[in-house]
C-alpha cells in the first residue's frame, strides 16, 4: 500500500472516529449545557449521551465521511425553559464548537508528546493524529458560521436586536442552504481553510510547554 493510499486511509479511520465519538461529544455538550441551565428537553429525549446511536445524521455523516464536513442531529432545546433565553441559547449553542476546541488541543498536546516520529508505525500515528486535530478545528469553525441553524447563529443572536434574530429562524432554511452550496462548490473551503490553519498554529503555539514539561 502506498504512502497516499495510507493517509487516505488514516483519514478515513479518523472521520469514522469522529462520526462514533466526536460528534456525540459535540451534541452531549450542547444537551448537558442546556440541562445545567434548566431545560431538560433534551435529557428526556435520551440525547445527553455519548451513544453515536442518539446522535448520527446518516446524510450528515456521509458528507463528513467522505467529504470531511458534516453534522450531527441537532439536539432539541427548548429556550423557553432558560431563565434567560438569549443567554442560555448562546452558552448552549456555544458547548458545542467549544468541545471541538478542546478535542484539538488534547490531540495537539499528544502530537507534542510523540515528537517527530522514528518508525512507521509512529508516523501512522502522528497522521491519524494530525488529521483528528484538523478535522475538530474544521467542525469548529464550520459550526460556528453564523448562519441558522449552525451553532454560530445562536450565539450571533444573543447580539443582535430581536427583530434581525427573528428574521434570521424565518429564512434559515435559505440561509443553510446557500451555505450547503458554498460548501458543494468549494468556495467557502479556502476561508475555512486558511482559518483551520491559524487556529492549527495557535494550538501549537498554546502547547509548546508540553515537550518543556517533558
């Protein structure tokens, strides 16, 4: 098997890992926010779990598996249940994208720990790893799009004036779907990927005490 054959397949491996127990990572989060903050909504539906069963979009994650971009069935949250809505939206909404953060920088700190790889076997590794770090930077930024009904369009709202929020839920179907067509088409993939990148160095800058502490 060839050295491009492997990666392909490492990636893969990792979007599969992703799929199983990074996205119900993702979804929990949001359920267990919510829960913390007074709605059980999403608790009484079985959805704070980490059951990839509970959570699996299967269109989604098709895209994702394939494509490297995707979802998750949204969790149901019932806003009404916050003491205050907006805030509690935004914290909810914010959990999730937040978990993929902190997935990536665990994985970065272990990418850090291996060091530069001296075998094969270490370097299958260090791809798998480097692609699981990319992958929840990617899920990230791309939920954090703020347009409905991404994550980036709750926590947008709890700025804006009740009226723009409002007109955002009326149209977040056209809003989503011009963002799937930007998606599709590639031309949403360099801004996305030149974020992906700074946030990739950053994460590194944020862990160059790990081989200090080693």
């Amino acid at each position: 098997m060839g050295i491009l054959s492997t990666e392909r397949l490492l990636q893969y491996l990792i979007r599969l890992m992703v799929i199983l127990l990074i996205n119900p990572l993702h979804e929990c989060a949001h359920a267990f926010a919510a829960y913390k903050l007074g709605d059980n909504t999403a608790k009484d539906k079985g959805r704070m779990t980490l059951s990839p069963l509970a959570h699996i979009d299967i269109f989604g994650a098709l895209l994702l598996f394939f494509y490297g971009f995707g979802w998750a069935k949204p969790v149901p949250v019932n806003p009404m249940n916050f003491k205050k809505r907006r805030l509690g939206m935004m914290i909810t909404a914010a959990a999730g994208p937040l978990t993929n953060l902190a997935a990536a920088y665990i994985g970065m700190v272990v990418m850090r720990m291996i060091g530069a790889p001296v075998t094969e076997t270490m370097s299958y590794v260090y791809v798998m790893l480097y692609y699981f770090v990319f992958i929840n930077i990617s899920l990230c930024l791309f939920n954090l799009i703020p347009v409905p009904p991404l994550d980036g369009s709750r926590i947008l709202s709890f700025f804006l004036p009740p009226r723009a929020e409002l007109f955002m839920m009326r149209n977040q179907a056209y809003f989503y779907a011009a963002v799937m067509v930007l998606m599709v088409t590639g031309i949403l993939s360099t801004p996305l990927g030149f974020l992906c990148e700074l946030v990739y160095r950053l994460l590194g800058l944020l862990t160059l005490w790990v081989p200090v502490v080693m």
